[in-house]
C-alpha cells in the first residue's frame, strides 16, 4: 500500500524486479546445465560444446514477474563431414540430438523439443530453455526455426543494443521495461517480450526516472506504430507475428491504457494520488500496489 503515486511505482518496481535469489537461482541452474552439456557433447564427439550465455529477459535484465525460463544460447560445434550430410538442410535432427543427449544425461525428470529449443523442466516452474545453435564464419548464429530449416540471428548483438541504448538514456530504460511488460501482461500479453523491448528502446530520445510520464508517451508513441526492426538485421519486422485482429487489439490496447494514464497523471497533478494509484492499478494489473 502507497500514500504518492510515486511510493506506489518504487513499491511495484521493487515488488516485480529481478533480485538477487532470482539471478542467484539463473547462475545456478546455468553451471548445472553447462556440467551436463559438457558431459553430452564431450570433445571426442562429432557434435562439441563450447559456450552458454544467458540471453532472453533474463540475460539481458529486463525481467518482469513471474520468471518462467531461463533461456541458454548453447553454441555447438559440428564436425564438417557430419554438417555436410545431415544437419545443413535438417535442423530437426539437429535439435532432437540434443534434446536425446540431454535426456540421458540429465537428472532433469522430463525434457522436451519446443520447435527452436529444448526444454528442461523443473519442479519450482523456472524452466530452461536450450537454445542450441551453430556459429557462422559473420559472427551471426544458425538456430532452429521448427520445421528443419534455419533461422540466422545475434542475441549477443539484441543485447549489446539493448545496453547501448540502457545507457544512452541514462540507465532508464531496462526499469522502465521492467514496469511497461506489466501492462502487457496485465491486457492479454498479445506482445512478444523481445518485440515489447525493442519498441520501448526506439519510443525515447531522452527518458528520466518518472516512469509515469514515460509511460504514457510509450502508449502515446507506438499506437499505429507496432513495426520496429531487428537491431541485428536477422528477423526483419518484430510486429510480422501479429495477425491484423491482434494488431488491432494491441492498438485499442494501448490507446485506452494512455487515456487511462493522462487521468492518472491528471489526478496525481491535482494531489488526488488515491485515484492516481486506482488509475494506473488499471493500467498495471493486480500487482500494483493500492493507495492506504
């Protein structure tokens, strides 16, 4: 409960963030995974571990509750002969290998492909998804698109832009993801996470800590303006897996959420922070913090 609207955002902020047993719990998982992996794909065999690196929400921090999966860019290297004559052109069989070499050397009870990675499942519902990729002589990744092909992308470059940006305005703008994925969240979750991040990095040229305000310029800005580019230069639009019914939705969406967020300023202007805060709970869900 919060007596200012601005209480309430530090209170939802804090409430909703990454902290430190989550990112404890990521490593942790992370060097589990890594001891299996190593075990799966030894240096004897035709298909090599080299590297994991956190990416996702999580890698990038611009995590908003619940965590449900951490996802891991498994880099593995493929003998030539074996790229050649069965990988190139079947990126399924790519991915089942993995997936049977981690079921039969984790401890993991169910592990399961999901078209472009492989899932671990755990008890506490923070899952891990392997993402497991070949590296091209450019730099970019070769990963599975689910259905035997392959798609090129860079997560490394996704969050060198994304902590390029992070400091060009001023350390804001990862809290202030952290905070507009509730909105998301809280209307449907018709954004992808990656999407949402990327139209929030274009939205600013210039972004302080009243997240209020900015807020409302982001519901603002990106009505009829969904399209935004992979940083990249991989995926093309972000939007394209939104069908016109969902990219209509996604407008209306955003359209009532900053009419909703100019009475919540309107309110806070005039020192009416019990309507201010009943406002934004709207806008933010249920987790937001009510007034009192």
């Amino acid at each position: 409960m919060a007596l200012t609207t601005a209480q309430a955002f530090n209170d939802f902020y804090a409430a909703i963030k990454e902290d430190e047993s989550v990112t404890l719990r990521v490593k942790e998982r992370k060097e589990k995974v890594v001891d299996v992996l190593k075990i799966a794909f030894p240096a004897t065999s035709t298909m090599r571990y080299q590297s994991t690196k956190v990416i996702g929400s999580l890698g990038r921090h611009t995590a908003s509750k619940p965590f449900e999966d951490i996802d891991l860019l498994v880099h593995l290297a493929v003998d030539s002969d074996l790229w050649a004559s069965k990988y190139q052109y079947d990126s399924s069989e790519f991915l089942y290998r993995v997936r049977n070499s981690l079921n039969a050397t984790s401890a993991v009870k169910k592990v399961g492909a999901r078209g472009q990675a492989v899932r671990l499942f755990y008890s506490d519902g923070l899952e891990v998804d392997v993402a497991a990729v070949i590296k091209y002589t450019s730099g970019a990744y070769g990963i599975p698109d689910g259905s035997g092909n392959w798609l090129t992308t860079n997560p490394i470059e996704h969050e060198q832009y994304m902590n390029r940006r992070n400091s060009e305005l001023g350390g804001n703008l990862k809290r202030f993801v952290v905070i507009a994925k509730q909105w998301n969240r809280a209307h449907s979750s018709r954004l992808s996470s990656f999407h949402m991040e990327m139209m929030a990095a274009r939205s600013f040229s210039s972004l302080g800590d009243n997240r209020r305000k900015a807020l409302r310029v982001f519901f603002e800005y990106n009505q009829y303006n969904l399209s935004v580019q992979d940083p990249a230069g991989y995926g093309g639009d972000l939007s394209s897996y939104l069908t016109s019914t969902a990219r209509d939705a996604v407008n209306t969406s955003l359209g009532a959420a900053r009419d909703r967020a100019d009475l919540a300023l309107a309110a806070e202007d005039r020192g009416d922070h019990k309507e201010s805060i009943r406002q934004w709970g709207i806008v933010l869900g249920s987790r937001f913090p009510s007034y009192g």
